[in-house]
C-alpha cells in the first residue's frame, strides 16, 4: 500500500535545504545509471501549489492505480505542467482529505520506525531509495515468493570498477569520519580504488556529526547502522560488533593525523582505527585500545602519543570541514570531490553507496 507523507525535517533531517538541493542534484546525477530520467530543467522543489494538485491526485487512486499513475503525475509535477495537473486534479480528493492522509501516511511512517520518503517496507526492515531496492528484490527471491526468480533483478547495484584507467591526471578529495559506520564499510575500497587507477588523492578527515553539533536521533541511528550491516553483507565485508569511538577517540586520531601523514601511514593509520572500533569490538576511548590499533597499522606507539600532544590538526581538520559544508554543500560522510579534466565540472558526492559513481565519472572522465 503507498502512503503519502509529510517531509519530515527536525532532528532527523537537520540540514533539510541542504537535503532539497543535494536530492534534487543526487536524481540526477544516479537516474542515467538506473535506466530511469528526471527531468534535466526541474528546480530544487516543484510549487508548492502544484505539490498540493499532485498529491491530491494520487490520494484519489487505489493502491494498483497509484502505481500505474504516479509516473505520470510526478513527470507532470516536476515539469511544472499545471495544466496537466489541473485536469486530473478533477477526480482528485479535497485538501482536507489529503492532509488527513498526510498525516496518516507520517503517523504511520513514525511508528514503524522510518523518517523519510521514498521508502518500502517489508516484514520488518525498510528499503530506503532506489539503491536498497535490489536489497529487496533478492529478499523476496530467498523467501521463494519472486515470480521470476530466473531473472536480472531490476535495480542492480552498478559496480565499482575502474580497471585498467589510468587517472593520473584526475583529482580525489575524499571526506572520512572516524565515527562513521558507513565510512567503515567504505574506507579500504575508496583507498584499493585510488591505488588502482593512479588519481591524485587527497585524504581529508573531518569531525563526525555528533561533533559538529548535528543531531542524530535513537530512530535514525538504527536504521543507519542496521542498513551499514545490510550494504556490509552484501559486500562481504565486516561490520560489529563495535564500539563508538566519538569524542576522545576522534581527537586523538586526528592528532596523529600530519605525523602519520608525513612518514606516509595516515591511511593505514585510519583503516586500522575503523577496522578496530566497528568489526573487532575494540574500544579507543582506552590507552589500550588505541595503541592496539595504532601498532596494527604499522606505527610506533610512543611516537604516535608524542604526535597526541600537538594542535597542529585543528586548523587541518576545519579547512576540510568547511570545504565539505560550505564549499561542497554536502554535510554528512563520507564525501567525495572528484576534479579535472580541465573544462569538466567538479563531481561532489556524499555516501558510500556513491563510489559506485566515482568510479564511473572516474573511468569517463579518464578517456576524454
């Protein structure tokens, strides 16, 4: 059954017109990928006259026709074809009728544990966006209830792959976090990436959410970290138990940050951190935790707690995160500036479901 709701915002979505504009850009970027389209001239948000037209319509229709409309209708709505809407609007419900099932759809969506639009559930676990949809479609083919079980599933994930590119001519800004479960999951194939097809990288921590005074509400945070588990499983990859390494943990590593850098282990040193607070169960906020990270990666513990004591990292620690926020837009981690050639405009990204799409505007941009 679908149920419109309201855009949620609040602690939830707290950098809700950041949200509209990267959404808005994020369609996009992604639909070419996914064999869909999106309009190419529609603004951040549709009128807000048309959003009440569209949604009135689609209250009006039965589950079955909801879906073989919606395309029409939402094609109508971010066109901003006002006439199109005003004829179907006709057979449309009243306004009082759609914010009653606006705001049943919301109460519905809060008490199953979600917070934002363009999501499924099923059985008890939610599929949020296009890119969880193959997440779905192989649940139902385990359960035996796929009619085509002998088919491609519909939305594949696109693959990371940039063999045989050489991109030494492009550029790779990348924006990690140290309490960032999606970064965990994500860390070592940005790094083999960047190794494999030569790019000029450049490696640029920043403060975790929490830290950069950013909610991240008890509802919000499960779904993260059980969808991290998800995209781990799926990529055979390692994920819990863990313990969260915000506050201490953070500053200390960051610290370590420019002397790691310098004798060439500020990657080992990251991975080896993520590795231990989010797979091995290991707890940084203790001595003996972070030393037990610090030696697996290959670095000296009396000098890694020598570099502890300097402030050097702060002002490098706060240029990344205003080139992030401010410079990019973006907000959550992990990010990505990919740039270059000369004349192409830079690609700025966030999650790590889009190194997918890294990758390819890598291997594009390669052969121009």
């Amino acid at each position: 059954m679908p149920h419109l709701i309201r855009a949620s915002g609040g602690d939830n979505q707290p950098a809700l017109e950041k949200l509209e504009r990267w959404a808005r850009k994020d369609c996009g970027l992604i639909a070419p990928h996914y064999k869909l389209s999106f309009p190419a001239e529609a603004g951040i948000q549709p009128d807000e006259k048309l959003i009440q037209m569209n949604g009135r319509i689609l209250t009006a229709l039965s589950a079955s026709n909801f879906l073989e409309q919606l395309n029409t209708v939402s094609q109508a709505l971010w066109e901003g074809d006002e006439e199109k809407l005003k004829t179907l609007v006709k057979a449309g419900v009243s306004e009082e009728e759609y914010n009653k099932a606006l705001d049943a759809g919301s109460s519905r969506l809060s008490k199953f544990g979600h917070y934002s639009g363009a999501t499924f559930y099923y059985g008890g676990e939610w599929y949020w966006g296009v890119d969880r949809l193959f997440h779905l479609e192989e649940r139902l083919r385990d359960l035996g209830v796929c009619q085509t079980p002998d088919e491609e599933v519909l939305v594949p994930r696109p693959s990371i792959d940039v063999e045989g590119v050489d991109a030494s001519h492009l550029r790779l800004d990348f924006y990690p976090s140290l309490n960032s479960p999606y970064t965990a999951i994500i860390y070592d194939r940005v790094i083999t990436l960047k190794d494999e097809c030569g790019i000029e990288f450049h490696h640029k921590p920043v403060f975790p959410m929490l830290m950069r005074g950013l909610p991240v509400p008890p509802k919000k945070a499960k779904y993260i970290l059980f969808d991290t588990k998800r995209e781990a499983n799926f990529a055979g990859l390692p994920f819990g138990p863990m313990v969260s390494p915000v506050g201490s943990p953070v500053r200390q590593a960051y610290s370590m940050m420019p002397w790691a850098q310098s004798i060439g282990k500020d990657e080992a040193l990251l991975s080896s951190l993520l590795r231990h607070a989010f797979s091995l169960d290991v707890g940084l906020h203790t001595e003996k935790g972070m030393q037990r990270a610090v030696e697996a990666a290959g670095l000296d513990w009396k000098q890694a707690k020598e570099a502890m004591n300097n402030n050097d990292w702060q002002a490098i620690v706060k240029q990344s995160h205003d080139e992030m926020i401010e410079g990019l837009g973006l907000w959550g981690v992990p990010s990505f500036r990919l740039s270059g050639p000369d004349g192409e405009p830079d690609l700025a990204v966030w999650g790590q479901d889009r190194l997918w799409l890294v990758a390819a505007e890598i291997r594009r941009r390669a052969a121009l």
